[in-house]
C-alpha cells in the first residue's frame, strides 16, 4: 500500500474509532458492552497513529494517541494512558513542540500520581530539552532540569540527579546567576571526589566553581582555590588549577598579554567549549588596562 493508501486508512479508522465512542455514550450506563466498544476505539486509534506515523504525518499521529490516552483514562488504565500520552509527546516533538510538551506534561502528572518518579524525572528532561533546542526558552529547561533532579534525589538516584544539576549550573552561570552555578558546581564535586568511579569529574566542577567566583570577585576566586586544593588534594595537581593559578596571577598584574597566553596555552592540550570560552571571555572584560577586552581570548 502506498502512503496516501495508508493515511486515507489511518482517517477511516479515526472515524471508526469515533463512531465507536459515540455509540459507547448512546448505551445506558451499566450495560455491558459500552467498554468494549471504548477499548475497540482505544485500539483503532493506537493503529491509526502508528499508520500515520508510517507516512511521516506527525501532528496526525500524535493527535490519534491523544484520543488513545484519553480513552485509557476513561477505562481507568492509568498506565495505558501515561504510555499513550508519551507516544503522542515523541510524535508531536517533530512537529508542534508545545504540543509535545503538554502530552509530556499529562504522562507525567499519571506517573507522579502513580509514584513512578524516575519516569516522571526521565520525561521532565525530554521537555527540557525541547525548551533548550526547540523553543529556546533556557529559563523553562532549568526549572524542568530541576524538577527532574528533585525527583531523581528522591528516588536516590544521585549520579541522574546530579547530571540534571549540572545542567542547571551551566545554565545559572551563563544567566549571570552565580551562587547558585556555584553551590551547585561545589556540591556535585564535592559528593563526587569522595567516589573512586567520579573522582576525575570532580577537578572540573571546582574549575568551573572557581571561574564562577573569579567572575564575581577576584579575591573570592582565590579563597575558593585554596579550599578547593584543601578538600581535595588531588586539584592540586590539575592543569585547571594550574591555569587558575596563572588567571589569578595575570589578573593581579593586569597583564592581559599573560591572561591571554595561559589560556592558549591550556586550550592547545584540552579544547575549551563554548562554555568555558564565555567564562573566561567575562573574567577577561574586567582587565582595566586591556584595550580590547571584548577581543578573542587566542
């Protein structure tokens, strides 16, 4: 069968499925057969959405399992309706974002009003990232992040809920928010130099905390180093520590010439993200004496 063969199938069994809903209301209640027909509707709609999916009509697809979902909320089938809802999200991200994100939202208040909290966490970070790449609106991806991290927590899941928290973080700092980039970055590194298998991350998010204090106040960046260096000897010998050193040196004499070589000279050996290059282009823009502070760091 070819595609318009498949999607003019897919109508018909919307429409089958509807009739059937309507005859479902028609019967008195307490007759037998009225769910029947509503779980005959459930499935024509489940058919008629993966058809739709099979010709790349998206808004299609996910519109049939929203009329799914709703009919399994009808039936009682709290988890049949979450799966349903979740179905229609992934077929409405491709198509209508905020679409996907209220069928998201629906699957995840049956999770959460089932207890099932790592599902609902793990569905909290899709729609996260249809704000962060689809609607780009960062301040709605960190309260999702966030929320996904509260449940993580909750469920003991720490390593998911610090990933979540680091995204937050990365965000806070680029918001200008940094106490709370720091307290973040400083809490994941501190729970992550005490574990054999996360030690190595923990270098990198005293880096970043220290970036984050630098930005601020030169002098708070320095403190932070040495408590850093003290809680965890093995920042010490970091080349990010190492650089810190020099960034603060450099920053005492003013010297952007120094700033600006030290931070070349690290990017040489470990390439700096965009991220990074936007912290140090911050710190860099507080030289008084650099004529062209908003210039390139290399």
């Amino acid at each position: 069968m070819d595609n318009s063969g498949k999607e003019r199938e897919a109508v018909q069994l919307m429409a089958d499925a509807e009739k059937r809903v309507k005859s479902s209301q028609s019967f008195l209640r307490g007759l037998f057969g009225s769910n029947n027909k509503v779980e005959e509707a459930c499935e024509m709609y489940a058919r008629a959405a993966n058809m739709f999916k099979m010709v790349k009509n998206w808004s299609a697809a996910g519109n049939a399992f929203c009329q799914a979902a709703k009919l399994h909320m009808q039936l009682q089938s709290k988890h049949d309706a979450a799966t349903s809802f979740v179905d229609a999200g992934n077929a409405f991200k491709k198509a209508d974002p905020q679409e996907a994100i209220n069928c998201l939202n629906a699957a995840i208040d049956i999770y959460t009003d089932m207890g099932r909290f790592t599902i609902a966490a793990k569905h909290h970070i899709t729609i996260a990232e249809i704000y962060e790449t689809e609607l780009v609106d960062i301040e709605k991806a960190v309260a999702h992040y966030e929320q996904s991290a509260d449940y993580y927590k909750g469920e003991e899941s720490n390593s998911s809920a610090n990933k979540c928290l680091l995204k937050v973080a990365g965000y806070a700092a680029q918001l200008e928010q940094y106490p709370r980039a720091i307290e973040i970055y400083e809490q994941v590194g501190t729970s992550a130099m005490d574990n054999p298998m996360l030690k190595y991350g923990a270098k990198e998010y005293f880096f970043k905390a220290a970036l984050c204090h630098f930005i601020v106040d030169e002098l708070n960046a320095k403190l932070a180093v040495e408590k850093y260096e003290e809680m965890f000897p093995a920042f010490s010998d970091s080349r990010e520590c190492k650089l810190l050193k020099k960034l603060l040196e450099a920053h005492e004499e003013q010297n952007a010439d120094a700033y600006t070589e030290a931070v070349k000279e690290f990017d040489s050996i470990s390439r700096l993200d965009q991220w990074l290059t936007t912290m140090l282009l911050r710190i860099k823009k507080s030289f008084q004496c650099d004529g062209d502070g908003d210039g390139d760091l290399k």
